[in-house]
C-alpha cells in the first residue's frame, strides 16, 4: 500500500472508529500530577474526584493535539486529545505550493516535524540539511510551500525535534527529548486543514485554527493574505460548521480585524494571541504593547496571552498579574497557552513560568498553575500539550 493510500485508510478508519466516542481517558498522568502537590484544599478537592468520570469539556483545548507524546498535527494527535476530553483542538494552518492548507505549527518546520529529510522530497527543501563542522551547527529548512499538497501528503509526521549539534543526517533527525517519547511516532498521518475538520467534527469536537504566518513573502504567486485569511474560514463554512464553533487565532491583529470585518460571525470569536517580549513586566503598564480598550473598540473579544503574562509571584503565592486584571476590566475574555511543554517542572518550568519560575519546584505545582489562571486570572480556555490534565481538573471543578 502507499503510503497516500495509506493515509486514507488511516483517516477513513479514525473517522469511523466507535473507540472515537468513548467516554474519556485521562489515564494516570493526572493523578501521578495530584499525588506530587503540596497538601492542602486544592489536593484534597482533586482527589475527591479520583473516581469520578471525566468529562469533554470546551475549557481543556488540545495544543497541536496531544503533542507531548504524539507527533503534533497528525491525525493520531488529534484523536488522542479528543479521547482526553480536549473540548476544543487546534490545527495550525499554513499552506503548500500549490496553495492548498494544511496543518503544521509553521511553514518551515517540516525538518524537524516530518520525515522529509529522509525521503526524495528533501531535494526541494528551501535550505538542504548541513551538518555541523567547524563550530557551525547541524541546519536544514524545509517549507509546506516547497511541496505541492500530493507531496505533502506523501510525508510522515516524528516528534519535533532536531539536533543542532549533529554531524550526521540521523543525529539531527533522531533528536526527541528525554521527557518525551518516539513510541507513537512511526506513522503520523499529516492533515490538510478540511480533513482535521472532519476528524474533529466526527469526534464532536469544536475548532481553534490558527493561521500562521508565513516563511514566504507575500503575496505568494499572487495569494495575499486576506485571501489566506479567507480561504481558512471559506473551509469551515464548506463543512457547514457554526461559527460559534469556531475560535480563529492569529498573532497577527490585521488577521483579526479582516475576520471582523469580512465574517463578523467567525470574528466575534477571534483570538488575538500574544505572547512575553523583551523588556515585558506583567505588572508594569508602561511594558505593555496591548491597548485593551483599542482593541475591545475594534470588536476584539479573545485575547489570548502566553500563560507567563498573566501570573505573577504575590507574596511568594502564585496569583493574576496587573496585566491579566486590565486585559479582563476591560472586557477581553482571556485564554492562554501552553501546559505540558517543559519537561519536568522540578527546575522552575522554563520560559512558559518566567514570570513566576522561582515558585515552581515540582510536577505538583502544574496544578497550582492550572487553578490560578482559572479561579484567579479567569481564563476561559487553556490549551495543553497533554489535554488529559486540564481536562481532570476542569471535569473535578464542573468548568464548561
């Protein structure tokens, strides 16, 4: 069978399977989370939901899918988020050379995301792989935009990585984390934007697309941006999905103010994400880029902050930042990203927790976070490399 065909096959049997549909599976992760927490109420009230159901829930939102142990936007990404209650999942859009969309993080990461550098297709890649020699490190670049979409979809998904030290092909593409694992990596089912569509509409999921920016300079052979912009929304009208099913995002506002203008339906779920820039204090206005009341006039409803941006250390507890307080007085609903993509929290979290890294010392305070940005901060969604965590705690607290 080749491997388009098997593709196919792969979708068709994920959109009928009955396993789709089965109640949701958090398994142990979210649990091992709870058992590392500090005592107190909030342990005490995550575990008296130990052996409750676990159901779907539109604040757990799967980030690429469930991209801390699947190869992110494949099929089987989405899927395993789905069956972790991820009310709501994402597929990050750009487009191939022909100018059909798909899903990737970026256009220029099917180096590190794909198999490509191992296959034929790697002769078309904008910047052929080097490995590293005289102090120079290992670099490749390969675009969705250097592939027509039949190529793409002859391509394999592995687990973003790559080995800027390698000095050979297989070093640089054999680069997973420690924290993470190749064990679901041998067949990821690369996506065009209309098939996650479907697999998330067949697993009775909502939708959070976000249209990425492109590596090429656009207009690309004549394909602007609003046309970009439009052709994303075009997709979910073509599947008769609702708009009220649909949360657009993009870091680029011009995105969202076309969406406004041109379908106010989709816009008026729009998402502008943000995310920490040099020189940022979460709780200095004068550091902030952000007018909230601007953007509230020009019919911004979501804003979407990485989740550094709206926490701050209070006292030494983990509390809302004077940016979150501004961002929701003055009407913004707020969601934020993203869990579950640091490793082990053990060593203050990483970039994700800069503004509070001095509070996080173990996996346990995962919920800590969770439970700040929801009861404090108020956010409406948060998206999760690994949904089951969030759905565990949004599913205990009886979240929408």
């Amino acid at each position: 069978m080749t491997h388009s065909k098997y593709l196919l096959a792969t979708l068709c049997a994920l959109l009928t399977s009955p396993a789709i549909s089965q109640d949701t599976q958090v398994g142990p992760r979210p649990l091992y989370l709870v058992d590392r927490m500090d005592d107190g109420a909030l342990k005490d009230k995550l575990l008296s939901c130990a052996n409750d159901p676990v159901t779907r829930t539109a604040f757990s939102i799967g980030h690429r899918g469930a991209a801390l142990q699947f190869p992110e936007h494949t099929a089987q990404s989405y899927t395993a988020a789905s069956r972790m209650g991820a009310g709501i999942i994402e597929c990050d859009v750009t487009f191939t050379s022909d100018k059909k969309l798909v899903c990737r993080h970026a256009q220029n990461d099917l180096h590190t995301t794909t198999n490509i550098l191992a296959t034929e297709l790697a002769n078309k890649c904008t910047t052929p792989f080097s490995p590293a020699k005289d102090g120079a490190p290992a670099s490749a670049e390969c675009r969705t935009s250097d592939l027509t979409l039949a190529e793409f979809q002859t391509l394999i998904g592995k687990m973003d990585a790559a080995d800027s030290s390698a000095t050979t092909l297989e070093g640089y593409m054999n680069a997973t984390a420690d924290w993470r694992t190749d064990l679901y990596a041998h067949q990821g089912s690369l996506m065009t934007h209309a098939q996650s569509i479907a697999l998330i509409k067949s697993a009775g999921g909502k939708f959070t697309p976000e249209l990425k920016s492109p590596a090429v300079t656009m207009p690309f052979n004549g394909f602007t941006q609003e046309a970009y912009a439009q052709m994303m929304i075009d997709e979910y009208k073509a599947a008769g999905i609702p708009a009220t099913d649909v949360w657009a995002q993009s870091f680029n506002l011009d995105d969202i103010l076309y969406w406004i203008k041109a379908e106010p339906e989709f816009g008026a779920q729009a998402v502008y994400l943000v995310q920490w820039h040099d020189g940022f204090d979460e709780q200095d206005h004068t550091t902030w880029k952000e007018d909230f009341a601007s953007l509230k006039s020009q019919g911004v409803n979501y804003l979407a902050p990485s989740m550094n941006m709206l926490m701050t250390n209070a006292d030494g507890e983990l509390a809302a930042s004077n940016y979150a307080k501004a961002a929701r007085e003055a009407g913004l609903l707020l969601i934020s990203w993203s869990l579950e993509r640091s490793g082990p929290l053990h060593t203050g979290g990483g970039w994700y927790y800069k503004s509070v890294n001095d509070l996080i010392t173990s996996d346990g305070d995962l919920y800590e976070v969770i439970d700040t940005l929801a009861q404090d901060v108020g956010v409406v969604g948060l998206f999760s490399d690994w949904p089951a965590t969030v759905s565990y705690y949004a599913s205990c607290m009886k979240l929408p």
